[in-house]
C-alpha cells in the first residue's frame, strides 16, 4: 500500500465517478493544462530556433578555426538546450496530468491524480516562467483550479487530505518527464564537433 493510500482516514472507502459539479471542473482543468502545454510549444519553437542559430555559429567559427569564438557559442547553446530541455520535461508532466486526469474513474483515484499535480505545478512553475512569463496567469488558473477540485472532492467524500503525502508520486512523474526529455533531446539535435565537446561543455 503506498503513502498516499494509507494517509486516508477511511481509504476503503468507495465513492461514485465524478460527476455534477465535480465533472466540468475536471474539464476545465484539462483544457488549462492543454493552453499552457500550447504556451510551451510556442516556447520550445523559439528556443529551437535560437539552438539552430547558435548551432550554425558553433560550427562556422570551428571551421574557421576561431576556437574561442566556437566554445562561447557552445557555452551559449548549452544553456539553450538546458532550458529546451526543462520545457520539455514539464509539458511531458503536463500531459501525463491531462492523461490521468481523462482516466479517473471515482475520487480516490482522482485525488490520487490531482494531489500530485498540484505539487507539480508547484515545483515546475518557477522554470515555466524564466522561458515563458506570459504564463504566470495560466499557471496561476490551473492551481486554482486543481486545489478547488481536491478540496470539493475531498470534502463530497469525507475524507481527510494529505497535500504532502503525494510529493512522492509527483516526484515520479517528473523524473519520468527528466528522463523521457533526455533521450529526446539527444535523438533531436545534432552533436557538437568533437573538439569542441572535449572542452567539458555539457548539454
């Protein structure tokens, strides 16, 4: 039995799908998550941009044998492929959210959905917002969003909330995203010349 499961105060407890008011909140949260993962693709086709931009310079200054001019262009887009990379990480979050959240079939499982998403949320915001400001207010919808779905449906089922108890869970899922944006990012972009990556630049 994981922590979440045992943090209920009755967990055998069973309850119907969610329905009446709890339905179109879950809806609106859906559409919130799939507005700001928009937002991202917007984002992430910048920085895809900018990384090809810098890419051609890294290369044009190697051929010309600019070493020095070649690795501040690499420094630079290695920070670019870090933040292409954390864009991708949290919309892969995002989705699994959104995903999760289609699948709920009764309030244990849709607190189970929701709790860790809020700790998502939390935790990826801050990075959401260095790429993309504009998504301050979309951010701040979807949380409210979520904690006005947990407390309803926690209060509707009686039982008592752990906020806490789902870090573990969200934890997961976003390492999961961590990995997954990993070998993606790696199977998309093209490798620096050798010399240039054996000055210790990571990307």
């Amino acid at each position: 039995m994981s922590k979440f499961t045992k943090s209920w105060e009755a967990p055998e407890k069973k309850t119907p799908p969610p329905s009446g008011p709890l339905k179109p909140h879950i809806e609106n949260a859906i559409k919130l998550i799939h507005a700001q993962n928009q937002r991202l693709d917007f984002a992430n086709a910048r920085l895809a941009e900018k990384d090809k931009s810098l890419f051609s310079k890294v290369v044009e200054a190697y051929t010309r044998r600019d070493r020095q001019r070649a690795i501040m262009y690499a420094n630079e887009l290695a920070e670019i492929r870090k933040l292409e990379k954390r864009v991708l990480q949290i919309k892969l979050a995002l989705e699994t959210i959104a995903l999760r959240l289609t699948t709920v079939r009764d309030y244990g499982d849709f607190l189970h959905t929701v709790m860790p998403a809020l700790s998502i949320i939390k935790s990826v915001q801050p990075g959401v917002l260095q790429v993309v400001p504009e998504a301050e207010k979309g951010f701040a919808n979807l949380s409210e969003s979520l904690y006005n779905l947990v407390t309803e449906a926690g209060a509707t089922a009686g039982l008592n909330v752990s906020f806490e108890a789902a870090n573990e869970d969200a934890m997961k899922i976003l390492t999961d995203a961590a990995a997954v944006a990993e070998q993606r990012i790696k199977e998309k972009l093209p490798d620096l010349p050798a010399d240039v990556s054996k000055e210790g630049i990571q990307i």
